[in-house]
C-alpha cells in the first residue's frame, strides 16, 4: 500500500498531466509519468471508454500460439512454479507476446473471473496504445522490470490491480515475451517484481540453452558455487571462438553489449582462447575453470558442449601443443585451420606434403611452420625456388658436384642442396617449373634415398623430411603430360590447399599480424574506412601484395601515429581502389535504393557478395552480429515471397 503523501503526489500529477499535458518532475517515477504521457498522447481518457473488445478470434490465437511454440512450452513450468509462490493472494500470472497479446493465463479461480472483466485473459491486447499504463505494456515500452499499482494506471478500470512484469530476451537481445503476475491491489506484495523478474531469467536460460546446439556454451559466475544457478551468465561461443549470444548475467559479467554480439571474439574478454578451454575442458570436464577477465576480475566458468555441437575437441592430435609454429600462424580462417590440423597428422611419418594455392597465398610460411613444428625443427630448413633458378645451373645446386667436374665449378666441389637438408627439410617451391628432365633424376633421389653428384660415381645416402608447393594444378599438369605423373604421385602424399586472401574469414586478426611483424615496437591497426576497403579488395597478390601495402603505409604514418586511414595507403593502390568503385558505380545507380531499408539491404546484398557469401566475415564488415544479419536476411526472404504471391 501506499503512504497518504504518496497517494497525495499521483493524485497532483495526474491532474497536472490532464491540465497541461505532462507531468510535474519529482512527484511520480519518471517511467510512470512518460507512460502517461504516451497515454494521453495515444488518445486515451483515464475515464474514457474502451473501443469494441479487440481479442483474437480463436483461430488467430491458435495461430499466435503457434508462433511462440518454444516460447510457451519453456514457460509454461516455470509459470506453474510462480503461480505456487503466490498461490492464495488471489493472482494471475500471464505471459504476453512481444506485441502484447496475451497468450497464456495460470491462476486462482476466483480472481480469473474479475480479471476476465477487465480482458485479462488469453487473446486480449495490453499494449500501452490499447490499455495505457500497465505493467505488460509499460514494461514493452520501458524493455524493463517494473511495478503498476492501482492508481498508476492510467485507466481508472484497471485501478483495482496491482501489477509486476518483466520482459524475457532471447540470446541475443531480442524481445521473445512478457511475463506478469496480476492481484488485486489490496493484495499487493512487495516481492512480488522480485519473483516475476527472476523467472522471467529462469525461462531465458531455458531458451538459451535449448537453442544453443550449434554453439558452445561457457556458464559463468564470480564463485564456482554459482555456476548452475539461475543467477549464472550463460555465453555461447561460435565454433571459431566468437561471443555471439548470452542472458543478461553473462553480458555484465563480460562487460560487452548487445549490440557487440557476434563481433567479440573470446580471447578479448577472457585470458583464454577457445582452443584453451576446449583443452581444459577435455582434461577435467567437470571442473569449474579459474579465469580472469580482461581488467583482473576473477571469474569461474565450466564449458558445455552439445552433442550436436560440430567441433568438440581442438583438431590438433591431443599430443601435440597448440603453442606450435603452425599455431602461431593461425588467425581464425577455417580452411587454413583445417589445413594446418592435416598437417599436423603426416608430421615425422615418411610422407610428402604438397602446399597447392595461388602465388603469395603464403606457402613458404606455412611449409616452414610446418618443418619448425616437427621434430626436425632444429635441422636445417633448405628452400629451393624451382622457378627462379636458372635451368643450366639448377641440377648442380640441387645434387652439387664433385671437384673439377666441370669448368666454372668452385674448386673444393658443392654439397647440392639436397645433401645439405640432410636430417632437416627439403622445401621444393613451384616445383611444377621444374623441367622435366631434371624430374626424372629427382624422382630416383626420393625413391633410393641416395644422392650422385655431378662428376661422381658415388652415392650419398640423404634423408630429409620433403615439402612441395605449387601454384600449378599439378593433377592437370600431369595429364597433359606437362609434369611427370610418377613424380606427381611421389610428392603428393598429403595435398593441402591453402586459400587465396580475397575468400579467408580472418582479415582483420592477419592483417593485425602483418602489422606487429612490420612494427613490433607500436600498436598499429587499420581505422575503419581503410579496414572496410582492404577487407573487400579482391587481392591478386594475396598476402605478399598485402604485406607490401601495409609496409607502405606503416611507413607514411606519423611518428606517433597508430591508425592507418585510408591517405597513408600507397598511391596505386587507393587509385585501384577508386577504378574497381567507379567500375561498380553504374550498375548500383541502375537500382539505388529509395529508403533506409533499400539501404540496408542493398549494404547487406554488397558485404554478402564481397565475402563470397560468408555470414561470419559479412556480419563482422557491416558491425551487427551475425543472429542480427540472419534476421535481415529471413526478413528479406519473406518480403520476396510476399512480392512473388
């Protein structure tokens, strides 16, 4: 009940509110006295009449229902449960749709008859513009927990309740419900918004847990007693390490937003990476883990895989250390993950590997990763550039000579490079500009192990750990006859094909590395715009053209600078940059968009087809998480098979 001074204050502001259109500052809540106004302002009178009764026909409830299926059936118990709670206060707990609709009812007999009276019931609207202020609908309107008592309502009918609701989101943030409890004024109790707002949490975490197949779930808690209770956080992570959901605990505890979803990946907010818990989960699956966020904040976390969950387990073999070389080359791209991970399986075992991908794509590094992640790392790393050795001097480099064997020759004679990768690794690069003859006698070194140097008779026994690489389709090469089919099938006993920049997912985390390798002393990154432009750019030299213009603009930044803008980018560049816009720019003037929803579809349609349909790298370019950009897109779906009926 309320004190005479406060009753005195509603009683002041409400006829303040209907003599000059607003309410007085400090006399009633500050959400109470902009839910009259919104009233007022609706049309409605505290005294008015209702217009005719606007309840859903049975059909059209049935059909709501259906709608919020999921919604209903998770609520459901625990609308039971809060019902026993207040069982004997003569109360209705109600769940209400996101527009307001009621579509389920659990409560006293009694009091179900008066709540009838006033349209409590299942099919009634109790959106603000058909009911003014109301617990369902200010809550709606507030996206709040909040109170309506008696004469707070703005209709004087509805004066004898009292009312708590509080709104239930999705993983994401978005509205999926109201749910409510509704008594007789006089029987009003003060913990009443307390229990309505913590099973509006109960029924979030129901729905985020069942919804959470396709992610990893990290429960979250500042003491590992709470980790299970209805008070925990519950993140879901992508299966590439991204924060793309989680209930409300879970967002404070991390310190992100909603609107940060999808564009966190967890390494930022915790001192771990995913492959750290999936490890730590795997050794102690039902151990709570002691992490800190990012500003110190201990915090405890168990991680829960669904059985449907596709990645369970890093992909690494469980013997290997994910610290190793290939490791650190790892930016989050899934086809150079899966890559590296068959890599990592013909490590020290007698088979070749082949590193097939366009020029620049970054072979060299990854086929010296490759050798520094095995256990050949402390041998030598011998790399042969097919292409760029002249033809009359290759075969002496690569099997050496004897002394005196031909004229030119160094006196004391040369190893070759094939002795010289002896207990290491022998890198063949653009092994498919290796002239055939030389082919044959290459073929014979891999099959006998054994060495004979130019101007000798003798062999020398080799062993060396051997990687190819070609931008050349050998298979094709082989066919036509360009490429020796027996030698082709000698070196290619693993074949990894690593992706050209313009189709990888990880731009941002590669271009960060390229950064800190040009200037391990600053902080460099991209800014925005030249993000955005770089991201997009179809890049025909892959990562070698990318490094070469990030090594540029490095350059042309101030001494103190930290942010590349799109001016410190190299001159050919951004003029390459504004041909391919100026190129795009009739075909998008052909069809420009009317209005900001045009817009918005015409902005998602570009970042779609910019990453090759990829919705993770999309969602990242246009900043919204990708549930977000997946609600455009069904959005966009529907609207085309209404404009095709």
């Amino acid at each position: 009940m309320r004190s005479p001074s406060a009753a005195v204050a509603l009683r002041q502001a409400r006829q303040h509110l209907l003599e000059f259109g607003q309410c007085p500052d400090g006399l009633v809540d500050a959400r109470l006295a902009r839910s009259w106004q919104r009233s007022l302002q609706g049309g409605l009178l505290p005294t008015g009449r209702l217009g005719t009764p606007d309840n859903l026909e049975r059909q059209a409830l049935r059909q709501l229902r259906g709608q919020h299926q999921e919604l209903l059936a998770h609520s459901r118990p625990v609308m039971e449960y809060l019902f026993e709670q207040v069982r004997g206060s003569q109360s209705v707990v109600v769940l209400a749709s996101p527009c307001g609709t009621l579509v389920d009812t659990c409560g006293d007999p009694y009091f179900l008859g008066k709540a009838e009276r006033v349209a409590l019931t299942s099919g009634a609207s109790w959106h603000e513009a058909q009911r003014g202020t109301n617990a369902i609908g200010t809550a709606l309107a507030e996206m709040a927990p909040l109170e309506v008592h008696g004469a707070e309502h703005f209709l004087e009918r509805n004066g004898f309740l009292t009312c708590a609701a509080a709104p239930i989101l999705s993983g994401t943030g978005q509205l999926l419900g109201i749910l409510d409890i509704s008594s007789e004024h006089s029987r009003g109790n003060p913990h009443t918004l307390g229990l309505v707002s913590t099973a509006a949490h109960m029924i979030e975490n129901r729905l985020l847990v069942s919804g959470s197949q396709r992610h990893l779930r990290l429960h979250l808690h500042t003491h590992p007693e709470g980790i299970g209770t209805v008070a925990e956080g519950i993140a879901l992570v992508s299966e590439d390490g991204w924060v793309v959901g989680g209930n409300r605990s879970a967002l404070a505890l991390l310190r992100i937003s909603g609107a940060q979803l999808g564009s966190i990946p967890v390494h930022q907010v915790l001192n771990a990476n995913l492959n750290d818990l999936l490890a730590r989960h795997h050794r102690r699956p039902d151990a709570p883990m002691s992490l800190r966020r990012h500003d110190g904040l201990p915090l405890f976390a168990q991680l829960v895989l669904d059985k449907r969950t596709v990645r369970a387990a890093p992909s690494a073999p469980a013997a290997r250390s994910p610290d190793d070389a290939l490791a650190q080359l790892d930016t989050g791209d899934a086809r150079w993950q899966a890559a590296a991970a068959k890599t990592r399986r013909v490590l020290d075992k007698p088979i070749a590997l082949l590193i097939q991908g366009e020029s620049g794509v970054g072979k060299e590094w990854f086929a010296r990763s490759a050798h520094q992640s095995s256990s050949r790392r402390n041998g030598p790393f011998v790399a042969v550039n097919c292409a760029a050795m002249p033809e009359s001097l290759i075969e002496a480099e690569l099997f050496g000579y004897s002394p005196g064997a031909f004229t030119g020759g160094r006196r004391e004679g040369r190893l070759g490079l094939l002795r010289e990768a002896h207990g290491g690794t022998l890198f063949l690069d653009e092994i498919g500009d290796m002239p055939l003859a030389l082919q044959t006698r290459l073929l014979r070194v891999l099959q006998e192990r054994q060495v004979v140097p130019l101007g000798s008779s003798q062999p020398v026994a080799v062993d060396f750990a051997l990687i190819c690489a070609s931008h050349r389709n050998l298979r094709e090469e082989a066919e036509r006859g360009q490429f020796r089919a027996d030698l082709y099938y000698r070196i290619n006993g693993l074949s990894v094909e690593l992706p050209p920049l313009r189709d990888r997912t990880d731009f941002e985390a590669l271009s960060l590395q390229m950064l800190q390798a040009i200037e391990p002393a600053r902080a460099i990154r991209l800014g925005p715009a030249a993000m955005a432009a770089m991201a997009t750019y179809r890049w025909p030299g892959n990562l070698r053209q990318c490094a070469s213009v990030l090594r540029t603009a490095c350059a042309m930044l101030e001494d103190d600078g930290e942010t590349i803008e799109l001016h410190h980018l190299p001159d050919d560049f951004r003029q390459e940059l504004a041909r391919i816009e100026r190129y795009a720019a009739p075909a998008e003037q052909a069809h420009a968009p009317q209005n900001l929803d045009e817009l918005s579809q015409s902005a998602i349609q570009r970042a779609l087809e910019n990453c090759r349909g990829n919705v993770s790298h999309a969602a990242r370019l246009l900043g919204i998480s990708r549930q977000t950009l997946y609600r455009k897109l069904a959005l966009r779906k529907e609207r085309q098979g209404q404009a095709n009926r």
